[in-house]
C-alpha cells in the first residue's frame, strides 16, 4: 500500500465516515491525532523518528490548513489544546469548544466567551482538503514514499 493509499482510506475517508455516522468525538480525535501524521509526510525523516510531534503538528497546519489556523500555532495553542489534550486526556483543551453545524449558529474557528468554536464538520472538512493536497504531492513525485508497516483489522470468523 502507497502512502496516498493509506492516506485516502485511514484518514480521509474514516473521518468523513465518522462525522456522517455522527461519531463526533471519534472524528475529532482522528483529526487531532492525523494531522501530526500528516507531518510525518512532510519532512525528511523516518515515520517513527522520535520527539518530533510538535514539529510535525505545526508543519502540516503551516503547508496543508488554510490561514484562519496559522493564527492558532502562535504560542503552540493549537498543539497543545487540541492535539495534546486529546492525545493525553481524551478531550479537547479548556479553551476549545467542539459542535457540529446542527447545534450552533456560530462559526468555524470563531472566538465565543474566551473559547474557540470548532465546529466538527468543518474541521474535517479542512482536514479532508490537507489529505487531498498530501495525497496530490505524493502522486507528482513532490513527496517521496516512506516506509510504513500498513495493518488490516480482520474479521475473524469462527
């Protein structure tokens, strides 16, 4: 399996599944956690080179996500409230508040009562085009493969 493969079925396609089954939370964490992944694509170092998380995080969000997420980086807000937080508590940080368009009026990214609305369809949305833009400098050559170990979950019957 390509990277792109792995790309498009693992993370592009599983998180809009995620969102239309309405596994909000299961999106989010994909996304939170996929975006580093995303990074790992970008630089020049093996997929499991350690201690380059944070560096991974904020290179996809800078060369993949459209600009109302820059702002986001300064500080490693981003990094720490959604990605950390969700990696190690199982929540989004104290300042994020996640809905789906069904339940507010308010917009993506927009600032309400000290907190940043993300609104789950949207951000995977942005995710789904970070993926699409990895998926397209992979095929182009712009991107080199690299080495993965790719696992099916098997139905095992009895």
């Amino acid at each position: 399996m390509k990277n792109e493969e792995f790309i498009q079925r693992r993370l592009l396609e599983e998180s809009q599944k995620l969102v239309e089954a309405e596994f909000y939370y299961p999106a989010f964490f994909l996304v939170s956690q996929g975006i580093e992944t995303l990074g790992t694509f970008l630089d020049s170092k093996p997929l499991g080179a350690k201690q380059q998380s944070k560096k991974r995080f904020h290179k996809a969000v800078q060369e993949l996500f459209p600009e109302p997420y820059q702002s986001l980086l300064e500080k490693e807000w981003l990094y720490k409230q959604l990605r950390c937080s969700i990696s190690h508590l199982s929540s989004p940080g104290g300042f994020i508040t996640l809905v789906s368009r069904t339940h507010t009026k308010k917009k993506h990214l927009q600032q309400s009562e000290g907190k940043y609305i993300f609104i789950i369809e949207d951000l995977v949305h942005d995710f789904v085009g970070a993926c699409q833009e990895l998926i397209r400098r992979l095929q182009k050559g712009i991107l080199k493969q690299k080495q993965m170990a790719f696992c099916e979950i098997d139905s095992l019957k009895p």
